[in-house]
C-alpha cells in the first residue's frame, strides 16, 4: 500500500530544499551583501545578552561558535531573517547542555 503522507512530506521537503537552493543562487550580489549584513545585525543583537551574563570565556567561544552555526544553517532556508532566532536558540541551548556535560565530567 502506498502511504501518502509520505509522499507528500518527501515532496514537500524536495521543494523547498529546491526553492532555496535556487533563491540563493540567483540573488544577485547586491541584495545578498544586504540579506548578509541583516542576518549578521540579527545574530549580534541576539547574541549580546547571553554572551553578557556569561562569565566563562571559553562557554563564550562555545556560544559564539553555535551561534555562527544557527546563522549559516539559516542562509539555507528560504527565509533566514525568520528563522534564525529559533536556531539560534536550539544552537545555544546544545551548546551549553554541552558544556555543562562537559564541566559534570570534569569534576569527577
């Protein structure tokens, strides 16, 4: 038996993988620079509170490094001014639960 929904969701994710495959591609450089300097303007202003209220440099270096990978995984969407709040969110989230494994093991 075929199950649609199945069907439905490949194709679903297959286009709108396609859509921002395409939409990245033929934005011309003007408006790229643009959508850029935006997401990075985003990222920052995100970014400042949590990296305030930590004192550790190194969970900084951590965070800042999940939140570089929230920003490029962001650029691959259709929408990523949108989407990079949330993961930004997720990023950083992991990236602490990391270091806090990380700190738990080092104290035994």
């Amino acid at each position: 038996m075929i199950n649609v929904e199945h069907i439905v969701r490949n194709f679903s994710h297959k286009s709108s993988v396609m859509i921002s495959m395409t939409a990245t591609e033929m934005m011309p450089a003007s408006v790229r620079g643009a959508v850029e300097a935006q997401i990075e303007r985003l990222k920052q202003k995100l970014l400042r509170p949590v990296l305030e209220s930590v004192s550790s440099t190194a969970l900084a270096k951590e965070i800042a490094w999940a939140a570089n990978e929230a920003a490029a995984l962001a650029w691959l969407t259709v929408c990523p001014v949108l989407v990079l709040p949330t993961l930004l969110e997720e990023k950083i989230c992991e990236a602490i639960r990391k270091w806090n494994k990380q700190q738990e093991l080092r104290r035994r």
